[in-house]
C-alpha cells in the first residue's frame, strides 16, 4: 500500500444481521492524502455502508481498516476528531435554526466560544444563508437544508471529510456552489470520500473514483483512465452502465 | 467537555421550548388532572375527613360507660359524633338505617343498663371472692356495645378505626369495672391507704394517652388536597417520559443519530444533558403545583396544601422522583424504535404505575393484595414519601429509603438503556 494513503481498506466485508447476503463484500483499496475520492455504484450497492464503518457508527463483520495510520477500532476516538461528516440524509434539528444547529453540532466537535461563532458565520455567509440563519430549519427548502448539512460536516475542518451524495435534490445553482465550495476545502488539504448518483458531477469533481455493486468493489482509477481502458465508453456515466449493467435495483 | 455538555443542554432546553404540545403535556396537563380530581374527591375524602370520621352515637346507657365513652369519643379529633338524626335523639334503630344508608361511617349503640351490668358483674366476683357464693355463674348480664358499620365503607381502612374502637371501648369498661371493684373492697378492706384506686386511676391515664397517640400518628387520612397534589405532581413528572423519549427517538428517526454516533463526544454525554434538562423540568412542575396547591385550590374553597416542615426532604425527594422519571423515559426512549411506539408504550406504563402506585385512588383504601403490587411502583415510593412529609411531620430521615429505591430506580432504568443501546447498534 502506497504511503501517502490516509485511508487503507483490506478486505472489508459486512453482513448485516437477518441478511442473507453481505453488503459489503470483500472490498479492498486505498484512498491517498488529499484526494477526491468518489465512491459509486447504484442504489444498495454498499457506499453507505462503507462509510459508516469508516466512520466508525458500527463494526465490520471482517477486513481492516486503517485511518491517518491508526487502525481504527483501536483508536477510534482520535479518529473521530479528525474526520467530518455530511450524511445522505438531512442530519439537523428541524425545529432549530441554522445557527443553533451548527453551534450544537460544532460544540460536539469541541469548538467553542469565539471561534465557533466566527467560523458558523463564516460558512453562513459564503453559503448565502447569512440572512436565513436563524430561521427553523423546517421552513428551509431542501437546497438550503442540504447547505446547512454540509456545514455542520465541515465546521472543524476535518482531515478527512465523508459526503455521502450531499447535491441530491438540489437546484443546479446549489449544486455549484457546493461543489466549489468543496473543491476550496479540499485544496486547503482536506480528503473528501465522496458518493454520488450523478456521474458527470463526479467525473469533473474526483480525482480518482471506484464503482461497487453488490457489495463488490468492480474498478478504481482516475476518471481518464477508466474511460479510456474500456472501449465503447465516452464518459463515466456509459461506463458505469456498462460495468454495473441496466437492470433496475432495489 | 464542560462546554459540551452546556451545548448539548442548551440544545435540549431550545427544543423543548418549542415543542409546545409537548410542554403544555407537562404544565397544563396535571394543573386540570389536580382541579377535577380534587373537585370530584374533594365530598368523599370530606366524608372521612373534614371534622374527623362522622359516627353516630346512641347512648341508651346514660350512665358511666356511655358517658365515658361519648367523652373520648368526643376528645379524639379522628371522630366526629353525633347523637341526632334529622333532629330526632338517635336510637339504635334510627341509627342502623343511617349508617347503611351510608349518612354516617360508623354507628356505636350502648345499650340501657350496661353499666348497671358491669356493676352487676363486679359485685358478684366481689361476692363470689369475698364469700365464696357462686352468684357469678347464675347472673352473668353481658354487656354488648354494637359498632355500625357502613357495608360499602372501604374495609381495610374501617378495620384499623373498628380495631382501635373496639380496644378503646374496652379500655372504658374495664376502668368502670376496676372503678366499682375497687370500691367494693374498700368496703370490705378498712385500710383505705391500700386500696387500689388510685393507682389504677394513674396508670390509667397513661394508657389512654397511649391509645389517642397511636391512633393520630400512625392512621392520617390526608385529604382530596393532600392526596391530589403530591399524586399528580409525581404522575405528570414521570409524564416527561413522553417527551424525553420522543426527544431521544426524534434524534434517530430524523437522521441526526449517524452524526451523534460518530461524532467525538461519548453518548452518555447527551443522554446527560437530557437527563439535566428535564430534571430541571420535574422540579419547575413540583413548584407550579405546589403553587397550585397553596394558592389556586383555596380559591376553589378547597383546603390549602399544607407542605410539613422539611423543605430540605421535599427538594430531596422531588430530585430523586424526577431522576426516576428522566430515568424511565431514556428507557422507553432507547427500546422503542417509533416515537409512536413510544408515545403508547410510555403512557400506558404510567397509567399502569400510577394506578398500581396509588395515584387515582389511594393506596390504603386498596385490598391487601393491590397494596402489596403498589408498594413496587416508583410513583407510590414517592407518593409514599410525600405522605410522610405532608402529613406525618417527616424529615430527609423518614423519606431516605423512598429517595434510595427511586435512585436505584433511575440506575436500573439507566443500565436497561445502556444494554439495549449497545443491542441496538451491533446491526
Ligand atoms: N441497517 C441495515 N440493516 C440491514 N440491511 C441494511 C442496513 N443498511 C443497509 N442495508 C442493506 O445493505 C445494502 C447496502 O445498502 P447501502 O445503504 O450501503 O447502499 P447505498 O449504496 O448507499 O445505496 P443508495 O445509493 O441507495 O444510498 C442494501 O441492500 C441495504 O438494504
Ligand atoms: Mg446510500
């Protein structure tokens, strides 16, 4: 395994209780500091599950993981500290507002006083929810909700930011100005785990992607190289189809 | 990690706030349950208690034993006698109607001539010592006194008052008939200097004290408001649960748990913070209904609550009932997986507890068996523990094992949470 990687995955497999097969099924690859790494498969193919055992919410069945050179189950609560969050689903207090739900949010992150503040205004503003902010967020629209999600995962910069799908539902115009956004954090020496349904968008965003089905991991590689190994391919969305073929999932 | 917890505390507060059915399940909710119940028990414990238990008395003996027994009677403050029935003298017969019609508790009858049989009974034992004659055999009048008793009274409660009547009754005739005996052998006797008179008038005394003191200390009967109060304040407090519950459910289902669980912060912390904030809750409710109690209640021409003498053992125990509650409401809340499924499961075991632990009626007014399953719920350890302190003059002392079980109660509750928990999370 490479020595600039932050995240090494070997043989990871997870069997959920009562299911009979495993949603994660023997996977095994590396993610390198600094990277945009897309993870992505169609619907129930294991990227969720993936990023929760990287995170640390529940144990793999087996394999070893291996995070900032610590292994994870024996130093998860160092881990914990350097990695961010913004998960598929609206994680927030709807009856919060923006502001009361990232002070929270950050607090648990250990921010606190002065520099909390500064640092929940800072991302209101250049998310455009500067004048929204103490609003509920059950009055948001679901662009804003998202915006609101991704600050709550990147308010104590993170070494190590999972996004699973953070531009579902959102306009064009949001969707930009997350992945900008995302881009500056990266640039400012973030690593980003990325999944997302929206080939084009990753194809432009990753510096290097994976697509699992089935719990299987079936290839990794940057963009340009995958496209161009497959004949018939013009982009990543034709390949995706290709490799994970058309039938309709669950 | 200070600072977390104030966050997470804070957190908690805002959303409390502004689940407004949710607070208004807390305050609003036991301030009508005390109004109604107390309005519609406030005639049936009045019954028992405003003047004291109401006994019709018919003294048909109108001589020392009626008398004596009329002037106890009357002394004691747990009686309240009277001798007419709608302003006719009472009569044995005018009695029992009354008391099965249920006007009065208790009837007691003495009938013409008893202490003429004490008497009678005396001089013949006096007789039969002094003399040897065996008169005692051929004239042995009984003396019957007949206590009436209302057939739909509750028994458990009647047969502690009955029991003490019976024995203080008896005190009386044995003090009448140690009273003639004593004269009579002073007849016999010509040193009066040892006649026992006067000790026995003094030991005597004693034993009649004796008597009133037990009965006043250890059979209180608190009134609708003294019984309301404390109940409904405990059974609104472990209501949190509802709310607690949904809180920590909420946090689930609306997807916030994958950030909880994985942030850097242990989860104790925020079940900690939640535990704060409501407990803070439990403690503004004991004030509104206290508030209630005093204030609003006598407005209504209901008497004021009277809190006893130990604030210390008061605040003492309602931390310890809402430890109890916040404890039972992060169980309900971590076994539960729907906040529907809580919201059924958290109120039907309230109604459950509260029932069984004496809340909607009395515990003492239970058959023995009922009384037995209530001394197992935490409301009715805390009820329990208000009655000492309201009524029974009782300190932190007396309430130290109700706090003790109702802290046990909230670690037990805690650790059942813990289990499921970690149950949970191995998917
Ligand atoms: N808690 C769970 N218990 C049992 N099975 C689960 C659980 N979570 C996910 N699964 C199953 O595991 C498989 C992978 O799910 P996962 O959520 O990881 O897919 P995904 O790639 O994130 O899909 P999507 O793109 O739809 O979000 C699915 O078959 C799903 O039904
Ligand atoms: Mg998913």
């Amino acid at each position: 395994m490479s020595n600039t990687a932050i995240i090494e995955i070997e043989n990871l497999t997870k069997t959920f209780k009562h299911a009979e097969e495993p949603a994660v099924n023997g996977i095994s690859f590396s993610i390198n500091r600094n990277e945009i790494f897309g993870l992505l498969g169609p619907n129930g193919a294991g990227k969720t599950t993936t990023i929760s055992i990287l995170c640390g919410l529940f144990a793999p069945s087996s394999g070893k993981i291996v995070i900032d050179s610590k292994n994870l189950y024996e130093e998860l609560p160092l881990i914990k500290k350097i990695i961010g969050i913004v998960p598929q689903d609206i994680a927030l207090y709807p009856t919060l507002s923006a502001r009361e739900n990232l002070a929270f949010y950050g607090s648990m992150y250990g921010l606190h006083g002065k520099n909390l503040k500064n640092r929940i205004e800072f991302w209101l503003e250049k998310l455009g929810l500067k004048d929204t902010g103490k609003r509920q967020v059950s009055t948001y629209s679901g662009g804003m909700k998202r915006r609101v999600n991704l600050i709550a995962g990147i308010l104590h910069q993170p070494k190590i930011l999972f996004l699973d799908e953070p531009t579902v539902g959102v306009d064009v115009q949001s969707r930009n100005v997350i992945i900008e956004h995302l881009k500056e954090i990266n640039a400012a020496g973030t690593t980003i785990i990325y999944t997302s349904h929206h080939m084009e968008e990753a194809e432009n965003f990753c510096t290097r992607v994976s697509i699992i089905d089935h719990g299987k991991l079936l290839t990794v590689g940057t963009p340009t190289e995958l496209i161009n190994n497959n004949t018939g391919a013009a982009n990543l969305e034709a390949l995706f189809l290709n490799l994970t073929n058309r039938k309709l999932r669950d | 990690m200070l600072n977390k917890l104030l966050a997470t505390v804070k957190k908690e507060a805002l959303l409390l706030l502004r689940d407004k059915v949710g607070l208004a399940v807390l305050f609003v909710m036991p301030v009508a349950l005390i109004l109604v119940m107390t309005l519609i028990q406030d005639s049936a414990f009045k019954s028992i208690n405003e003047k004291g238990i109401p006994i019709v008395f018919v003294n048909d003996d109108n001589d020392s034993l009626g008398y004596n027994i009329k002037q106890g009677l009357m002394q004691n403050d747990l009686c309240y006698l009277v001798d007419s029935i709608d302003g006719k003298p009472a009569t044995a017969e005018l009695a029992k109607k009354a008391v099965s019609e249920g006007n009065f508790l208790l009837g007691i009858v003495i009938p013409k001539g008893a202490t003429t049989a004490i008497r009678k009974n005396v001089s013949a034992l006096v007789d039969e010592t002094m003399n040897g004659s065996d008169s005692l055999q051929q004239q042995q009048d009984s003396v019957e006194i007949t206590i009436l008793i209302d057939p739909v009274a509750k028994k458990s409660f009647l047969n502690a008052v009955t029991s003490n009547l019976r024995e203080f009754i008896s005190e009386v005739k044995t003090k009448i008939m140690f009273q003639s005996f004593s004269e009579q052998i002073a007849d016999v006797i010509p040193d009066r200097q040892n006649a026992p008179t006067n000790s026995y008038k003094k030991s005597q005394i004693i034993h009649y004290k004796e008597i009133f003191a037990s009965t006043a200390s250890d059979k209180i009967i608190p009134n609708a408001v003294q019984h309301n109060v404390p109940a409904w304040t405990i059974f609104a407090m472990f209501f949190i649960a509802i709310p607690l519950s949904n809180s920590i459910l909420k946090e689930k289902t609306e997807g916030s748990v994958f950030r909880l669980h994985t942030m850097p912060t242990p989860y104790l912390l925020l079940i900690n913070g939640k535990i704060i904030v409501y407990v803070i809750v439990c403690l503004l409710q004991f004030l509104l209904m206290l508030a209630v109690g005093k204030f609003l209640l006598p407005q209504l021409g209901l008497p004021a609550l009277v809190l006893g003498n130990s604030m210390a053992g008061i605040l003492l125990l309602t931390l310890a009932t809402g430890f109890a509650a916040t404890g039972f409401g992060v169980a309900v809340g971590t076994l539960a997986t729907t906040d529907h499924q809580a919201a059924i499961m958290g109120s039907l075991s309230i109604l459950l507890l509260s029932a069984l632990g004496g809340i909607w009626v009395p515990s003492y007014v239970m058959p023995q068996v009922m009384r037995t399953i209530s001394s197992y719920s935490p409301l009715n350890w805390s009820l329990e523990g208000f009655y000492k302190l309201f009524l029974r003059g009782g300190t932190v002392n007396d309430i130290l094992p109700d706090v003790l079980k109702l802290m046990a109660f909230f670690f037990v509750m805690m650790a059942i949470a813990h289990l499921a928990n970690r149950k949970k999370r191995n998917v």
